[in-house]
C-alpha cells in the first residue's frame, strides 16, 4: 500500500501535465490561440497561472481516497479468479 501512495505522489506531477496537455489540445481550434500545446509551455503555465509548482499536486487527496477502494477491488477480484482457476486446474479442467 505505501509503494502504491509513493508512486502515485510520484507520477501525480506528471499527470496533470497531461491532463492540462489533453485539455489544451483539445481547445486548440485555431492557429493564432494562445494555449500552450507543450509539456514544457503547460508545466510553465500551469506553475505561473497556480503561483506555485507544489499546486502541480491539487487534488492528489482525493486521488488517494478513489486509490484505496480500487486497490481492494482488484485485490478481491484478482484473489477470488485465482481461487477458481486453481480449483478448476485441480478438478480435471472441467
């Protein structure tokens, strides 16, 4: 659980840039907009528009409360599968 907590705090950064990528990329109808289609013009805006490259990680919170119920699901899913696959495996194959 605390590797997954690393990770995400880890690649949250640059999920957002991606996000904010998908977004602009998105908007952009127009040659003469001046959204920023760039991981490094969307990182510069995103920490000049914010104040603060720490906002690089708003909503992070909430990424951990959606982490907790996902894990749990697909532990119990994966666990519940094996089970059957080796009760299956261990009745013929039937």
């Amino acid at each position: 659980a605390l590797a997954g907590v690393c990770g995400m705090t880890v690649a949250f950064p640059l999920d957002t840039v991606r996000r904010n990528l998908q977004v602009a990329t998105l908007k952009v109808r127009h040659p003469e907009t001046n959204l920023e289609t760039t991981v490094r013009g969307t990182l510069r805006a995103v920490t000049l528009d914010w104040a603060q490259p720490l906002n690089l990680y708003r909503g992070l919170w909430p990424n951990y409360l959606k982490a907790a119920p996902s894990v749990g699901i697909s532990f119990a899913t994966f666990e519940t599968v094996k089970a059957w696959l080796d009760e299956r495996r261990l009745d013929g194959g039937s």
